[in-house]
C-alpha cells in the first residue's frame, strides 16, 4: 500500500469514527477530572474539619458528588454538539437542552440539601463535644424547612426551564387550593399539628411522654410532617398523627421535677398505743432524710381499716430517675418497718374474728367435752389414740 493509499484510508476512518473517537476522549477526561476532584474536594473537606470550620466543611462534603454531575453534563454537552455537528441527530439536539437545564437544577437542590444535611450533623457533634445541651426538636424543623424551601424553589425553576408558566401554576394554586385542602384537610391538620409541635415546643426528640386519653406512651423518636413516632415501653411504635396533639392532653414524663412516693402501711388494733410514738419517730427520720424534698412531706396516722391501723405517707423524691426512686423507696419502707418492730408493734395482714355463741360446746370423738382454751383459738387438738 503506497502513501496516498494509506492516506486516503486514514482520512477515511477519522471522517468516520471522528465521533466515537472524540467521544471516548470525552469520556475518559471526564473520569479523569472527577477521579481528581473528588480526591481534592476530600482532602478540602478534611482540612476544614480539622480546624473546626462548620461551614465550609459542609461546603465541600457536599460538592463532591453533585460537583461530579455537573462535569458529567458538561462532557455529555460537548458530546453531543460533536454528535450533531453533521446535523444528523436533530431530535437529540431538540430533548437534551431542556433535559441538561433540568439536571443542573437537580444537581443544584441535591447540593444544597447536602449542605442542609451536613449542617445538621456538624450542629450535633460540635454541641456533643462541647458538652452544650441542644434542642434536636429546633434543629430539625429549621432543617425541614429549608429543605422544604430548596423542593419547592427547585421544582417551579424546573417546571420553567421546561417552558411551563410558573405565574399560571401559582394562579391554578390558588384556585385550585380550596379544593385540594377540602381532599386533603386531613393531610394539613396533620402538618399544622406538627408546626405547632415545633412552635409550642410540648416534647422534643429523645423526651417521655403520655397520652392518657389514646392509651399511648414511650419516648418520641421522631417528629414528621404527617406523625410523629414514639416508641412505647414494650419497645413497640407508635404513629401517632399530629393533629392529635392540638386537642389530646399530653403529659411530658420527662419534664416531670420529682417522684412521689404515695404508701399505706397497716398496723394491728392492738398496737393503737404505740401509733403516736412510732409516727413521732418516722417524722423525725424523714426529715433528716437525703433521698427527698424536706419541704413538703406527710406521715400520718390516716384510719381505721377494715381489720388494721392505716398510716399514710406521701414524700418526693429528689431524683426523678425510677431506679433511685424504687431505691429510696424501698429504703424509707424498711426503715419504717423496723422503727414499728423497735416500738414491739407489728405490722398487720388481713385477718378474720369469728365469734362464737356462748353456751356452745364442742365435744371430741369420745363425746369428751373439749376445754375452753379450744374456743378461744387455740389450734389445732391432737385427735384421740386409736387402739
């Protein structure tokens, strides 16, 4: 094959593979420059959180991936205009402009919802190491505002670059908004439930509560738009929806500034003498008592029961935690039960009397008349010798 046959065939092949070789170029630069900046973004992104940089770590933590999109859309764009230079893929030429506007909107919302995101975690963990308490109810509402904002900004950009008229929309909106919130009243009494939430601030993420009227307790674990989950103390959940905390009573058992320890503890008739003595002492014991408020407690003798001495006591705890108040509780109990035995008085259990006629007699087997020390109780009588 001589020179200019070689040429030719050449020149041939690079007019007919021209494309496909530019593209292959294309493609692999573009690996090529995402490899690099992802390795460059990282290392960025590293160096600001070692320095404590909330913000630009959170800039670039969340560039890596759709800033990989863009150079994505920038290769495919070229590639296409070399693909259309003959005009030979005009229906291309027509769909991919509209649809490239499209993703480089959603590549923008993906970043900014990254950023949100990355935010939040970094608000977390500099409070977590510094010790700060922080409210994750707060944060998460600000944060699902914005990213709320950032869905609704980026779909009306969208539905525009797609040569819908966005002041036509928002006129149908508003038309169309009476009708929608009749269909779905039920999906915004929900989500004006959860506002409130984070407005009024009744319950935060991680505290107890309860809802006696919905038999619904355990610890809020999450607060959504349309319910919030709670996890129950058998450690199953609940889904309770939001609009239920505009009108259900709602207790925070976490908010809750003591425990009250609320006992009877019953004492024999025959010990009513030593009642004052033994009330006397247990008042003296609990108000050198550490385990309980000492401005409000009661120790009293209440009533008469059915078949003992009632003595009431009703005390606060200083610690709300439950293990420290079955602690002290069980503590002041037997504390109380051995000033009672120190007084040589007990502590009574239900009992029966059963009085018998007078004049009645029991007789044995042998028709032996059985001695009055049996009808007072005197239990049990040894039956007679057989044989």
């Amino acid at each position: 094959m001589n020179d200019t046959a070689l040429y030719n065939w050449i020149t041939g092949f690079y007019g007919h593979w021209s494309g496909a070789i530019f593209a292959f170029v294309i493609v692999f630069t573009v690996l090529a420059v995402n490899a690099v900046l992802h390795r460059v973004l990282t290392a960025i992104a590293r160096r600001t959180e070692a320095k404590g940089r909330l913000w630009e770590e959170a800039f670039f933590s969340a560039a890596s991936q759709p800033a990989r999109g863009v150079v994505w859309i920038i290769g495919l764009s070229i590639v296409v205009k070399l693909l259309n230079h003959g005009g030979q893929f005009s229906l291309l030429s027509q769909i991919f402009p509209p649809a490239r506007d499209v993703a480089v909107i959603g590549l923008m919302a993906w970043f900014l919802l990254r950023v949100v995101q990355r935010i939040e975690q970094n608000i977390r963990v500099r409070a977590s190491r510094e010790g700060r308490e922080l409210d994750p109810t707060a944060v998460d509402a600000i944060g699902k505002l914005v990213r709320a904002s950032i869905m609704i900004t980026a779909i009306l950009v969208a539905l525009q670059a797609l040569g819908f008229s966005i002041s036509g929309l928002l006129a149908f909106g508003g038309i169309g908004g009476i009708a929608i919130g009749f269909a779905a009243q039920g999906l915004v009494a929900n989500l004006f439930g959860g506002l409130t939430v984070y407005a009024s601030k009744p319950f935060k993420v991680g505290e107890w509560i309860i809802m006696p009227e919905h038999d619904v307790m355990g610890e809020v674990q999450e607060i959504g738009w349309r319910a919030t989950r709670i996890m129950g103390f058998d450690r199953r959940p609940f889904y309770v929806p939001n609009s239920l905390f505009n009108t259900a009573v709602l207790i925070n058992h976490s908010r809750m500034t003591n425990r009250r320890i609320t006992e009877y503890l019953h004492l024999r008739y025959c010990d009513v003498g030593k009642v004052e003595a033994i009330v006397a002492e247990t008042n003296a014991m609990l108000g050198e008592y550490p385990g309980i408020e000492h401005d409000f407690f009661v120790f009293r003798f209440d009533s008469c029961g059915e078949f003992a001495l009632k003595l009431y006591l009703y005390a606060f705890t200083v610690s709300t935690s439950y293990t420290d108040y079955m602690q002290i509780k069980e503590d002041l109990l037997l504390r109380i039960a051995g000033i009672v035995r120190a007084h040589d008085a007990e502590l009574a259990v239900p009992t029966s009397t059963v009085h018998v006629p007078e004049g009645l007699r029991l007789h044995g087997g042998n028709g032996r008349e059985l001695p009055d020390p049996v009808l007072a109780g005197q239990f049990p009588v040894s039956s007679p010798a057989r044989g």
